[in-house]
C-alpha cells in the first residue's frame, strides 16, 4: 500500500457506518488493486487461503516457522484437494509466491492473515502458545497502512488482546493507522462435494474501516461475507458454530445406544428426521470426534467461562462424552473378544481407518487412533489401514504403519471407524468379527454396532 492510501485509511476512520448485523450478508468486492497479502501459518488452513489469493492475482508471502512444512509445500507433497495442488504447482512456477520461515517477512506486505494452530494440551486445555508467538511478530512488524486479519479459532477477546492493544502500544490504533478484523475459517478439508468459495465467511472489525478493508481483503476467498457488529461477536460465532456441532454429535452417539437397545438403525432414524424441512439438522453417529476443530475447539469457549464460574453443563456434558467415545468402541471390542472366547493378550484387531473421516489424511485427535490406544493398553495387537496415513505412532510409543493388504493379516477383530473413498472392504467377510462404528456397513456375516 502507498503512504496515500495509508493518509487515506486513516482519514476514513471510524466514518464507514456498519449495516446492522441482520442484513449485513454482502458480496465482497475487492480493491481496485490487488494488494501483497502475507499469510502465516501454512497449514490446512493457510495454504488453501494462500493459494486463493495467488489465484486472485495478489503477490503473496507465505510464512511458516517449519521448514519441513515449507519444504513439503515446495515439494508439492502436501495434502490438499487436487485443483489446489494444480493451483500450487501454477504459483511455484511463478513471480507472486514467495515462502519464508522468517516472520520479519510480513512487513512486505500490505495486509497479513493469520492462520496457526490452537490445539489443547494433553490435558484439554488451550494451548495458545503458536498464537501468541505469531501475533506477536506480526505487531512487532507491523506498519501504518497494513490490514491485519486473525482467522484462527480462539478466546472471545483475542483478536483485542493480541493485536489491536499491543499494536497500540507500538503507536498503531485499529481503524487510523491499521486495520485489524476477526474472520474465522469454515474450510471443510476432504469434501469435494463443497464448494469453498460459496461458503459466507463472518466478519468483525475493530471499527468499521477495518471491517471494510478486511471485506476487501478476503474477497477472493469467498463469495459473501456475514459482517458482525465487532472482533468479539465474531470469535463467538465461530466457537458457537464448533460447539454447537459437538454437543449435536454428542447427542448423535448418545441416540444410537438408544437405537441399539431398540434394535433399530439410528441412520436410518436420523435420514428420516432429516427430511423434516425445518428445526433439525442430520448428526451421524460414530466412533468419536477428530480433527482440529470439534473435539478442540470449544475448550476456548469453555476454559475460560470455567474460570470465571459461568456454568455450561450441556457443553461440557457433551465434551466428556466425546472423549470418552473411543473408550467406548474399545469395550465393545474387548466385550466382543470375550464373546468369541478371545482374550485381549491373545487377541488380534485390525482397525480400518486412522484418518480422522474419511477423504483426508489427517490423523489429528483421530478416533481410529485413539481406539488403538486402548486396546493396546488392554495387550491387543492392534494394526490397522488406511491408504492416506501411512503411518502413527500411539500414545505409548509404538508406531504403527498402514497395512497395504489387510485381507492377509490375521485378525479376530475388525473395527471400522472410517472408510476412504479408495478403501476396499470386500476382505472383511472372512474376518470372524466386524464393528462398524461407522453405521454405515451392509455386510454379510457378523457384523457388530457400538
Ligand atoms: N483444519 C481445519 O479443518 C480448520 C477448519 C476451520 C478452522 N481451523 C482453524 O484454523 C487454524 C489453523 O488450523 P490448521 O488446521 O490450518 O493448522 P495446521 O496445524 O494445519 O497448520 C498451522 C501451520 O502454522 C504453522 N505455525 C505455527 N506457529 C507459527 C508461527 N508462529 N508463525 C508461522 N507459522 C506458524 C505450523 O508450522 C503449521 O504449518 C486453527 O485455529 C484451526 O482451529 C481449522
């Protein structure tokens, strides 16, 4: 940005009036000239961002403190959807993309978005230490004129706490010498079926200017933006959003122990419910929740209320209960060892699945794994296959790779917890048992349900 449009964003400081939340549902237009876009933290998140803005025509400046990840991204060997990596390979091969794991490189940029992880701890607790670290050195190299976005999910207060006021310490006020703004991410990786850019983003500003350059910014993203009245209403949408899904898969897997003492079959129960046109909204059951965003993600909703005496039965009700799922497929399992006269030290399981769902291969807080890690602990030999994670390593240690043909492993046991697209299940007839903790299998034979 030139030091006129930066007089200029000053000067339009808190004139732009926000529309009222309720018709603030608008088509993004972006700026006549397409700025240079820093975005931090290349991840499953980052990078699709990254690549959508390269696509846009903006020069882009991809940073990421792991060389390893920089290097698989400039080896193409990363896990995206295969237009993306068509779109990755385009913007290697050109001018606009720069990669960088030195975090002084944003201030080459006119605007910045922030990506990086906010996992918990091993006790469930918020770990936003990567967080920090990366608002940090973007305040640090923050300069007048540049828009600054956080689209990770996090605290309601964050995006306040991490930018708006250390920049302001440095002498950089929100909405007259920056733009800072909230716009949380709704990427769902591993779904071709949904079209990214058709799907509305949320947005807060921390004044109405800043909304408005934050609106220009991500208008390659998507195709309408949702404008909230601030940072926080925003950063509450999206644990409103997360949380709600939890307590509705929660009580997803709660029904289908219900359907089983009933002998009926919950899918089906809930395809019919679902055809309801108003006031219900289909939750599978399954063998639990993974990935880095339901079974994580209203610990920051939830962690803070906890500290300041706000109870949340139902949210945290939902929480244990999502934890606990996988312990629970695992006592089916060792239940229906006994049942085959197979004891745990004796016995042999293959799991099917050690993704997180199936179409990705991304093994984060997967419920396959975590299944694994219980039976293991009980003295089963555990194997599983996956074509998309070739390997995982337990919490116990033992690292565990993919069969590629599990058909010749012996097992008294299959558990299924996701099927990818490419998997063949054919072999599972001959397996003496078979849970499906997915509720989706039609086999012949024994086939078992959590
Ligand atoms: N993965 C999803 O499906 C999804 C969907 C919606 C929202 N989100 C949210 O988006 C955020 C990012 O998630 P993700 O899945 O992309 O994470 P990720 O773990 O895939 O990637 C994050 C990247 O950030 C890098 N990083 C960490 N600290 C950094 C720093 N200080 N500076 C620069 N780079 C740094 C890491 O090396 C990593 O490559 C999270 O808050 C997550 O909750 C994720």
């Amino acid at each position: 940005m030139s030091e006129a449009q930066a007089l200029a964003l000053a000067a339009d400081a808190d004139v732009v009036p926000v529309a009222p939340a309720r018709e603030a549902t608008i088509a993004p237009v972006p700026p006549p000239s397409q700025p240079c876009v820093a975005v931090v933290g290349l991840g499953y998140v980052g990078l699709p961002t990254l690549l959508a803005l390269h696509g846009a025509g903006s020069e882009t400046i991809g940073i990421d403190v792991s060389e390893r990840r920089l290097q698989a991204i400039r080896a193409r060997a990363v896990d995206l959807p295969a237009g993306d990596v068509a779109r990755l390979g385009d913007a290697l091969g050109g001018e606009r993309l720069r990669l960088s794991s030195i975090p002084a490189a944003v201030a080459a940029a006119d605007a910045v978005i922030v990506c990086v992880p906010t996992p918990v701890d091993a006790q469930r607790r918020p770990d936003p230490r990567a967080l920090r670290a990366a608002c940090a050195s973007v305040v640090e190299h923050a300069r007048p004129g540049q828009a600054l976005v956080l689209t990770s999910t996090t605290f309601v207060g964050s995006t306040r706490e991490l930018l708006v006021a250390p920049l302001a310490a440095r002498g950089l006020a929100a909405g007259r010498d920056v733009a800072v703004a909230f716009a949380p991410e709704r990427i769902l990786p591993g779904d071709p079926s949904v079209d990214q850019h058709a799907v509305p983003r949320v947005l807060g500003g921390a004044t109405p200017d800043c909304a408005r350059r934050a609106r220009e910014l991500l208008a390659p993203t998507t195709a309408l933006i949702h404008e909230v009245s601030s940072l926080e209403a925003a950063e509450l949408t999206k644990l409103y959003e997360n949380t709600f899904r939890a307590v509705n898969l929660a009580f997803a897997n709660e029904m289908a122990g219900v359907c089983g003492h009933l002998g009926i079959d919950p899918v089906e129960i809930v395809d019919a419910a679902a055809t309801k046109p108003y006031g219900f909204l289909a939750h599978y059951p399954g063998p639990g929740v993974g990935g880095h965003c339901i079974p994580v993600d209203p610990y920051y909703l939830l962690a803070p209320l906890r500290a300041a005496g706000v109870a949340t039965p139902i949210a945290d009700h939902a929480m244990d209960a999502i934890v606990a799922r996988p312990a629970a497929v695992a006592a089916r399992a060792l239940a229906l060892l006994r049942l085959g006269g197979v004891a745990p030290a004796q016995a042999r399981v293959t799991i099917v699945g050690m993704a997180y769902k199936p179409g990705v291969a991304d093994a984060r807080e997967s419920p396959g794994l975590h299944v694994a890690e219980q039976l293991e602990r009980a003295g089963v030999a555990v194997a599983y296959h996956d074509p998309r994670v070739p390997s995982v390593r337990t919490a116990a240690g033992t690292e565990l790779r993919s069969l590629e043909h599990p058909e010749a492993a012996p097992a008294d046991l299959a558990i299924v917890t996701a099927v990818q697209p490419e998997t063949q299940l054919g072999w599972l007839a001959d397996v003496p048992a078979v849970l499906d903790a997915t509720y989706r299998l039609a086999l012949d034979g024994p086939l078992h349900r959590v």
